[in-house]
C-alpha cells in the first residue's frame, strides 16, 4: 500500500509555463496577424524539428566544448550528441543547406515554433519560449535587409501599435566590427574577448554605460560592489578602447559632457587607403542624405577604417531604401547601439522597440523595450555547403510581444463561451442515448455542447457548467420527458437575476430565466440564449 509521503509531487519545472486557454487564443490571434503580414510579403512557411544534430547547430552555441551547456543536448543510441534547438535560424540554415538544389533562391520562408535554452531562469527569462520568425537566403544585397526591417514596421502596426509607440532600429555588425579591429580584437584568435564584448555591449539598455564600462573592463558584480551577487567576467579593454566602444554605440546613453571627454580619447590612427575610403564615403554622403545619427558615423575617426566605412555605407544604402518607400524616421531609424548578442550576425542588424510605457509584472510603469530582432548572416548556411550563401531575417519573441499588447490593451481575444452542458438526471442506457441525441443536435447546429460525464448529482452538475462557463444548461428528467420538453437554464441571466433577489419568497416565485420548450425546440432556444448573451456583451 503506497502511504502519503510516498506520492509524486506535482511541480512545474523552473523555467518553464502551463498555458491556459486564453493564453493560447491570444497567441493565435496575434500570430495570425503577423502570418498575414509575412504572406503579404510574398514569404512561405516551413517548419523544422525541435531536436538538430549538436554540430548542425555550429560553434554558436553558448559553449561548444560542453554540449548541454546553455542548450538541452543529449546522446542518442550511436552515441552522437542531439540538442534541442535554442533558435529557429540554425536549423533554418542546416535545411536550406540540406535541400538547397530544389529550393528557389532566394528562398523566402517563416517559422513559428518553440525553442529552449538551458540557462538559469528568472523573472522574464524562461528556458521555453515561442519566437515567429521570417528569413531570405539567397540574397546578398542590403534591398533584402531594408525591407525585413520595413516588414517589422508593417508588423508592428498591423498589431495596432501606434507610430511614436514603436520604432525599428537599425545598425551594422561590421561598424562594430570596424572598432574593434581598431582597438585589436581583430582576427581568430580574439573571438572569445570580441564575443564578449558584443554581450557587453547588448546590455546598454538594462545597464546603462556605467554597467557596460565594467563589464567591457574588469568584470561586474551583479550586485553593484564586490562580493555581491553573481560576478561577470569582463572583456580587460584598455580605457582608450572602452572609451571608443562606447562612444561609437553608447551614444545615445550619454550626456554632452561625457561625450566631449570621449571625443578627446578616441581617434585611432587611419589605416593607408584612408584617402580612397574618405572620398568613397563623400560620395554616399551626397548622394543618400544621412540622418542626425548616419551624421554621428560619418564623422567618427573610424571612418578610414575598410570594415567601419562598409558599415556605414550599407546603413547610407538602408536608410536610402527606406526612405523612398515612405518609411520615416519615426518608423525606421540607424541606431549605433543596437548589437544583437549573438556572434553568427556578419552585417545590418536590426531590433524592434516599444516606445510606450506599459505596466512590468510587478504594475510598475516601465518602457517595454525590445520585442524581436535579426539580421544578416552570411555565415550560418556556408557552413554546410563551402561556398557563400548571404542570408538575413529576424525573429519576433512571441510571448514577451503578447504581454506587451494585453498590456497596451491591444490584444483582446474575443471572449468563447464553454460549451452548452446537458444534465444527466437517469443513467439507464435509453436515457443516455436520449442526452447523447440533444447533443448532437446542438453540434449539428454549430453549438459547442456536451453531456456531463461524470458521476454526480444535479447540484454538483450545476457547479460543473458555471466553472466551463457554459451559457446554458438543458435538463429532461423523467417529468419532462413524460411531457415531450426539455428545461434550458440560461446561467449569465440567471446569475444576474440571482443577485437582484434578497427574499426567499420572491426566489420560489419562480426559476430565473428557465424556460420550458418543446424537445423540437431545444436548438432553436439555445440560439437565442447565445445571441442575446452575446449582444449583451458587446454593449
């Protein structure tokens, strides 16, 4: 006999979330919207398995020398190493690579799935999580760049978001790119520390310039001083270099007086085809018409720089497109601080923001900030094949972005009445059969129906079609069957009336909103519940 010490323990694992059913009809409300939008733009959808060949998913891990550090991995029976993906663009690559002889190139596709990560949890981070992707391959211009970061503008709005409460931003990994081969972080041999670097960077936002100096120094204690909390190894850059960094993507953090000190610190020297590069550079200036923050880059000593001036110049490229497609700057906009944390980006990058401020979880008002991003990786599908495959894309986090519209109060699903519950008064087969035929009937009609299946009597029943939130019940005892009719219970009318009555007498008057109809009228009844219930909700 097993005692009560011994039964399992029911407990959801750290990290992870049980969807209820609103949750799940908010998600497919928001997402068909965003479907709408990549369909509109001529992309096709494709699904990938959760579980790729750990090699599949490439040196991007976030440890590749331990296999289950970061991601989910395990062996299977040939003792070869399978991960649960942490991604949908890595094994987008490995089947573009796969199929690449039948697929049209450029091959425009989305995905919608879950992906998991195997970090510590906490508040807003979970280790399963929906992302809703789209992606060309195939194109090596910046046109297919322009225009993922137009899509998420369309997207943004076809969600409701008003313009000024959003705002696409963009940058180009091969700016920073260009900084760093300054500061010497070029080459192989400095991947580590530019990875690094790129993490320190892509925490502007949650730790301002101070928190970012630190972790682009010496290292950061999570709890401010040394000894508190989690300590975060930091990149060891020279403060001449922590200063180039942050004045060339932490711009917009900065006051006047802290850039006026950078300024004085950061001027590398040009590299030797520093004269073609600064006449290159003239002629995109005039010809593309750069915005305040293109202005910021032109500028910089890094303009000589090959890698920074490429970068600066597919920006020009990208802001021009934009703008001859009536994208404005309060839509679309060059933005130097936005990195993206993953090292796989080889080009343009791009984030897209609420502006708005909306309500944390813990009601406390706050800028919602990042709901999706991407960018071009020209690398990811080389891999597999020996030969350059450019490819851009970006990915929408489906279940911070549906926070953020329930709580802008942009996304409210319509609500779906439970299903119409028929009571079961006798349990002989023969009434059984008669229950089981009134339930038909109602699906027949488009009536979401059922017949308890429990074991209970009529109160306990009663209970059991308020909490499915059933609009009515119908109830045939022997009675009313013995007189051809049925009762239907209207339960949002009788609730109502319910709280109106205060004296047992005017209760036995009569049953609220019960009615007695013919067993041929039970369908059309039912209507009639359903469509006054529902006009009253839409007042």
């Amino acid at each position: 006999m097993t005692g009560k010490n011994d039964r399992t323990k029911a407990r959801l694992p750290r990290g992870f979330v049980d969807r209820q059913a609103a949750d799940i009809r908010a998600v497919d409300e928001m997402c068909a919207k965003i479907r709408a939008v990549y369909e509109l733009y001529g992309f096709e959808p494709v699904e990938q398995p959760m579980i790729e060949y750990t090699d599949a998913l490439g040196k991007f891990l976030p440890d590749q020398d331990r296999p289950n550090e970061g991601v989910f991995s395990f062996q299977d029976d040939d003792e070869q190493w399978l991960s649960m993906r942490y991604d949908l663009t890595a094994p987008l690559a490995r089947y573009v690579a796969e199929n690449f002889e039948k697929l049209p190139k450029p091959f425009r596709s989305y995905r919608q799935g879950w992906v998991f990560r195997n970090e510590k949890p906490g508040p807003g981070r979970f280790r399963q999580f929906m992302q809703f992707d789209a992606d060309t391959v195939g194109t090596p211009g910046v046109a297919a760049d322009a225009e993922m970061a137009m899509m998420m503008a369309d997207v943004m709005e076809a969600l409701g978001i008003a313009r000024g409460d959003y705002v696409i931003r963009v940058n180009n990994r091969k700016v920073l790119d260009g900084v760093l081969e300054a500061i010497g972080l070029g080459g192989e041999e400095n991947a580590g520390r530019r990875l690094t670097v790129l993490r320190a960077i892509d925490k502007l936002d949650k730790f301002g310039p101070e928190g970012v100096k630190l972790l682009l120094g010496p290292g950061r204690w999570d709890g401010g001083k040394e000894g508190e909390g989690d300590f975060t190894k930091g990149a060891e850059l020279s403060e001449p270099a922590i200063a180039q960094i942050l004045a060339t993507f932490g711009g917009k953090f900065l006051d006047d007086d802290a850039r006026r000190q950078l300024a004085t610190i950061h001027a590398f020297p040009p590299k030797d085809d520093a004269p073609d590069l600064a006449e290159k550079l003239a002629r995109i200036r005039a010809s593309f018409q750069p915005s305040e923050s293109m202005k910021t880059l032109y500028n910089s000593p890094l303009l000589m720089n090959s890698t920074f001036a490429s970068g600066v110049e597919e920006l020009s490229r990208i802001e021009f497109l934009c703008r001859k497609s009536a994208y404005g700057v309060d839509r679309i906009v060059v933005d130097p601080s936005v990195v993206r944390g993953l090292e796989y980006y080889t080009g343009p990058v791009y984030e897209a923001e609420l502006l708005a401020e909306i309500p944390n979880e813990d009601g406390q008002i706050v800028r919602f900030g990042s709901v999706g991003g991407g960018g071009r990786y020209d690398g990811l599908v080389s891999r597999f094949r020996g030969e350059p495959v450019p490819a851009t894309g970006f990915s929408i986090g489906v279940s911070r972005l549906t926070t953020a519209l329930k709580n802008l109060g942009k996304l409210q699903t319509a609500e779906i009445p439970g299903p119409v519950v028929v009571l079961v008064m006798d349990r002989d087969t023969t009434s059984l059969g008669r229950y089981q035929k009134m339930v038909g009937d109602l699906r027949a009609a488009g009536i979401r129906a059922e017949m308890y299946l429990g074991g209970s009597g009529m109160k306990p029943q009663m209970k059991y079609a308020d909490r499915r939130g059933a609009p009515c019940v119908v109830i045939q005892g022997g009675d009313e069957l013995a007189k051809g009719v049925v009762q239907v219970k209207d339960l949002v009318e009788g609730a109502r009336l319910a709280e109106q009555i205060t004296d047992n007498a005017k209760w036995r008057e009569g049953r609220p909103a019960q009615v007695e109809v013919p067993e041929a009228d039970l369908v059309a009844t039912v209507q009639g519940i359903i469509a006054a219930q529902k006009a009253e909700r839409g007042r």
